[in-house]
C-alpha cells in the first residue's frame, strides 16, 4: 500500500462520515452502534468490502422514506448486525481455525 493508496483511503473514509453525520442524531447514534459492533467482530473483509457503505446508503433511504431507525433495524442492534455478517468470515474464525488446524477459505 503506497502513500496514495493512504491519501484516497483517507479522502474515502472522510467523505463516508460526512455522509454519517448528514443522517438524523438517532441514525447516528445507531450507526456507531453498529460500526462499533463490526470492527470488534472484524469480518476478514471489511476494508474491501461495501458493509459500511451499505449501511449508510440503506439509512438514507430510511431517512427518506420518513422511518424511524428502530423502524428499519429492529430493537436489537447486534441481532442487526449478526444478521449482516452471518456468512462473512471474521477474525474470530481464523483464530479459531489457526488453533483447531483447520483452514477454511
């Protein structure tokens, strides 16, 4: 990864939260919620990956739509988010597969 690869992830991940702090406090709120969520299980790959991107596009809707975010994701975040990343391969996995011997792509 070169210093431009850097600049543009940077210039990417700014224009995202820019997009983030557009929505309503409750999306917002909701949004960390769930962005916290995923970087602690760390799916293998969120960087290449469109999970956050996603997230926000289907928020906007909401918002455009005139729902509430609980409307949209239920009462149960990490339900939401477990949802999302059912059949994403995490860290947790490889950790598991590295002590098991096991490896699984």
């Amino acid at each position: 990864m070169g210093i431009r690869d850097i600049i543009e992830g940077k210039k990417q991940w700014r224009a995202h939260m820019a997009r983030v702090k557009a929505l309503p406090p409750d999306y917002q709120i909701v949004y960390k919620e769930i962005q916290r969520y995923i970087f602690k299980v760390g799916p293998v790959d969120l960087l290449d990956g469109t999970l956050l991107t996603g997230i926000v596009d289907f928020f906007e809707e909401g918002v455009a739509a005139g729902k509430g975010v609980l409307q949209l994701i239920g009462t149960d975040v990490a339900a939401f988010c477990d949802g999302l990343l059912k059949d994403t391969r995490t860290y947790a996995d490889v950790y598991q597969e590295s002590i098991s011997g096991k490896s699984q792509k």
